[in-house]
C-alpha cells in the first residue's frame, strides 16, 4: 500500500480526492506538515502532498526544510496550472513532496494521484 | 504622485532586497528554507536566484499586481516577493569579514539600489496606470473600492469555518450561532465594532477549541531538530537591528496605507474601514506564525515581514513616528520569541493545525466576498452588463484551468467592465447614466 501524507491548507478536500482516485490503492493521512514529511524521511510514508496560496511557500517549505529541495516539487502556480507531464516526470525524478495552489486542487490531485500509481517503482 | 509614497516603498524595496541579499530574511515562505543551502555552500547564487525566481516572479504578475491596482495600496507580495528575486541574484559570500571582500560588497550595494529603484518603479508604475483610467471619459475608479464591502462584515465568520472544518460540523454550526449572536448584541447596543467584537468571539472561541486539542498521534519534534533549531534562532537574533530596521519602515508604510500585508486587509483599507483591516490583520499574523516561525527556526533566516503584526501596530498608531518605533519594537520582540513559540506549537499541535485551517477558511471567504463584492461593484458601473462580465469571467477562469488566481478574477473582471464601458461608449453601444 502506497502512503501518502497530507498538510497545509484544503487538507480535506485533498484527503477527498486523492481517495476518490487512488482506486483503494493508496493509504491517506491528514498530518501536520512537520511529522508528515518526517514520516517520509524515514520511509514511514512515501508521499507528502500539500497546498498553499502560491503551491511553493507553505505547502512544501516544512519539506524543503527536512527533505531537502530537490525532493520538492512546486506542480503549480498562480498563473500557471498543473500540467501531466511535468507531474509525471517528478514523480519518476523521485519527487516526495508536492506542492499545489489551493485553486487548482481539483486539477492537481487527480493528476498525482495518477502519476503515483503509474510510477509503482519510484516508491 | 505622492514622493512620500515613491520614497517610503522604494526603501522598504532596497531594505528588503539587501537582507535577501545577506540571507539575514527572505519574504517568500517557500524560499526560505532553501537559504541554509546558500549560507552553508551547498548551492551557488545562480541556481538559488533561478529558485527564487520561479518561486516569485508569477506571484508578483498573478497576485502582488492584482490587489496593488485595485486597492491603490502597495500589496507586499508585489515588493518583496520581487525584492528576494534581485537580493539572491547579486552576489555575496557569508565568510566574516565580507564587507572586505569586493564581490560582495558591490552586491550589497547593488541590491540596495536595485531593490529601491524597483520598489519606486513599482509605486510609479501602478500610479500611471491608475492616472489613465482616471482620464477615461467615464471614470469608473471610484466604484472599485465598494468591492471590499462584503469583505468587511463576512470576515468576522472565518473562526466558525475553520471551526468546522477542524472538529466537526456541530462544533463549527456553535461557533457560528455565538459569533452572529455577538455581532447583534453589540450591533444592538449601538456599539460601531460590532464586526470586530464577532470576530474576537470567534477567534477565542477557535483558540479554546484548538488549545483543548490534543492528537495522541501527533509526534513530538525530534530532539535533534530542536537543538538545531536553537542554534538557527541565534543567527537571527544577531541579525536583530537589521530586523528592527525593517520593522521601523513597514510600520511607517502601514501606518500611512501606502503598503499592507495580504488581500483581505488591503480590500477593507482600500475601502476606507481601517478598524476592519487591523483586526484581519491580527487574525491573519495568528495564523501564519507556525508557518513563519517554523520555516524561520529551521532556516535561520527570518520573515521580511515578521509574523505580520507590525502591520497591526501600524495600523493602530497615531502617527508614523510612534508607527516606526513601535514597528521596530514589535518586529524585533517576534524575532525574539522564535525558540518560545517553537516550543509552544510543539506542545499544542492543534494550534498549528488551527494555522492551517484559519488560512484556508480565509482564503474561501475572500473567494466567495470578492466575487459578491466584484459584481456589486461592476454593476453599479454598468447595471445588467456588470453581473454578467464578472459571472462570464469568473466561470471562464474556472473552466480553463484557475490561470487567474480565484481571489483576483473578481476585480480584474471589474476593472475590465469599466474599461470596456467606456470602450462601448466611445462607438455608442454605452450610455452613461446621468
């Protein structure tokens, strides 16, 4: 069973979605930012998704801090929605903490959801 | 133009950038706590500015803009957001004694120019746009500010929202009864804060809910992360007269309504109620401390805006010089308390969770007020016409992938409105009521 964590703001309508799409594949927990990315430091959990205003600040800046940058990842922007591809290619790049704007939660979801079940080896 | 209002934002710019510049604070949440890898050599500045470049420069276009042209006010977002792009990319090395090293010296400089010739042709810009849509034969400028008014009365139900959303719907519907029974009492008693005080009733009532909350599951912040984060917390507190500096000039810019700290209040102070903005201003500062604080003690670089209560004390000075004083204080007193506070949000986890949920209950409000008070004030330019462009646009924004931040379609679709009136006017498809 995959892991995935959620924090920061819509925690709710993330945990929602994310179990709507994960086709019971996917095991989802609200936790605060913090022991949410610290689960995924020690492989207690695989993933940490989190929303913010600007899908770079609060949403992933706990992970930035304890996963290091390069293992974030910003899929959107104001301006600038989530797109497949680029979700796609973090995930296999070994993304663990994505980050999206609270507007395109609805778009952003579905399409990491998707993009973890496709990618079962980058666990 | 007000030379006052060019000079105070275009230092508050150079100030800003100079500190990004120095890694002593960087406004971006995001950005943060990727400074140590600057600090500590892990990264170069080129990678670190392409960083804060991306993190930043659509914030600056997609939200800064936005709310800084229709409110008049300078949204911080659309400085500093754009000041810890040009303090990151001038060079500077963070060895002692770098004031002898030349690099870094011209890049301390050049980010104080940079960064305050930035910041007066921010204030410039805007201005001149502004000024041509005053010239447009049918001014439509004034009719913007009423699109704060639902703001200002709907605020007041955030704490019951976030309420609900934390512990449940009874709770939240609790939350909710007390707060409009407070607002009409104390409308009823001839009180004029009526807003204020069922705001305050709420957010106790949040604050008990979220004290009383305990998570058996919630695991403590591990000992090494504390001590790391003692550690952190020095750098910042030997950074402190810079800090206060800082706080002395956002205060003063507050004070005098040239600059303010997010969406919500920059609409009620744009709409004249300053009552209002100082109490979104307090609600918000609240809920971004765990945020700030934590990112803050685990980077050791600090908040260019502190936790956001110099905008309260700002707000509420009488003059800008007690503003300036009392900025600087406040600033300085919450750069103090990084390692307290830290400790306090790690022994009550549900006020952190309460952060988060106050943020998002926040955001949906202003979502849904901005909307409401966007047609309102579109369709008092142009009755019928204003609810169907601000209704059209938001939908269409919707549909096409939320390109346009929710909060802002609203009165950028009512800023087209009134330019498309006067468009409409000119070939004689508009005319103008008398």
């Amino acid at each position: 069973m995959i892991k995935v964590n959620i924090g920061g703001m819509n925690t709710k309508e993330i945990k929602d979605l994310v179990e709507k799409f994960a086709e019971g594949k996917i095991e989802v927990k609200i936790t605060s930012d913090i022991s949410g990315v610290q689960e995924v430091l020690k492989g207690d959990a695989d993933y940490y998704l989190g929303a913010c205003a600007t899908g770079g600040g609060g949403a992933i800046s706990m992970a930035i801090a304890i996963l290091g940058y390069s293992r974030c990842f910003t899929a959107s922007m104001p301006g600038k929605p989530p797109r497949k591809e680029e979700i796609e290619k973090a995930v296999q790049d070994g993304k663990k903490a994505l980050g999206f704007t609270c507007d395109h939660v609805q778009l952003a979801v579905p399409l990491i959801v998707q993009a973890i079940l496709n990618n079962p080896s980058a666990k | 133009m007000s030379v006052i209002k060019i000079v105070v934002v275009a230092i508050a710019g150079a100030l800003g950038s100079a500190l990004a510049n120095r890694g002593i604070a960087v406004y971006h949440d995001g950005l943060r706590p990727i400074m140590p890898e600057l600090i500590e050599g892990r990264m170069k500045r080129a990678e670190l500015a392409a960083i804060s470049f991306g993190l930043s420069f659509g914030l600056v276009i997609g939200f800064g803009i936005p709310f800084s042209l229709t409110s008049s006010i300078i949204l911080v977002h659309s400085l500093w957001l754009g000041t810890d792009i040009i303090g990151t990319w001038f060079p500077g090395t963070f060895e002692k004694g770098w004031m002898k090293d030349k690099k870094s010296l011209w890049g301390f400089i050049g980010s104080l120019v940079t960064g305050g010739a930035y910041g007066a042709l921010l204030v410039i810009g805007l201005q001149t746009i502004v000024n041509l849509f005053e010239k447009l034969p049918i001014n439509f400028f004034g009719t913007l500010g009423s699109l704060g008014d639902p703001i200002i009365y709907a605020f007041a139900i955030f704490p019951a929202i976030a309420v609900a959303m934390q512990f449940g719907i009874g709770k939240g519907l609790i939350t909710f009864a007390l707060t409009v029974l407070a607002r009409q009492i104390a409308s009823a008693a001839g009180l004029s804060s009526a807003d204020g005080i069922a705001l305050a009733v709420g957010v106790i009532i949040l604050l008990v809910f979220a004290i009383a909350d305990k998570p058996k599951n919630e695991k403590k912040t591990e000992s090494s992360m504390a001590a790391l984060f003692t550690e952190r917390a020095e750098r910042i507190k030997k950074n402190l007269p810079y800090i206060a500096l800082m706080g002395a000039v956002y205060g003063i810019a507050c004070n005098l309504a040239i600059m303010m700290e997010g969406p919500q209040s920059i609409t009620t102070l744009a709409a004249g109620d300053r009552a209002a903005a100082t109490s979104i201003t307090v609600a918000r500062a609240i809920s971004f401390i765990p945020l700030k604080a934590m990112t803050s003690l685990s980077s050791g670089v600090f908040a260019i805006d502190g936790f956001g209560f110099v905008a309260t004390v700002g707000l509420l000075s009488p003059s800008w010089i007690i503003a300036a004083v009392a900025g600087a204080a406040t600033m300085s007193l919450e750069a103090y308390s990084l390692v307290f506070i830290g400790k306090l949000l790690d022994k009550f986890p549900g006020v952190r969770n309460a952060a988060d949920n106050i943020r998002t209950s926040m955001t949906k409000l202003l979502e849904v007020a901005t909307l409401v008070g966007s047609m309102i004030a579109a369709n008092s330019m142009a009755p019928g016409l204003g609810f169907l462009v601000v209704a059209g646009a938001y939908v269409l924004n919707e549909i096409t992938g939320t390109r346009i931040v929710r909060m802002a379609i609203g009165p950028i679709a009512a800023i087209l409105t009134g330019i498309l009136i006067n468009v409409l006017a000119v070939v004689g498809l508009y005319i103008p009521a008398a």
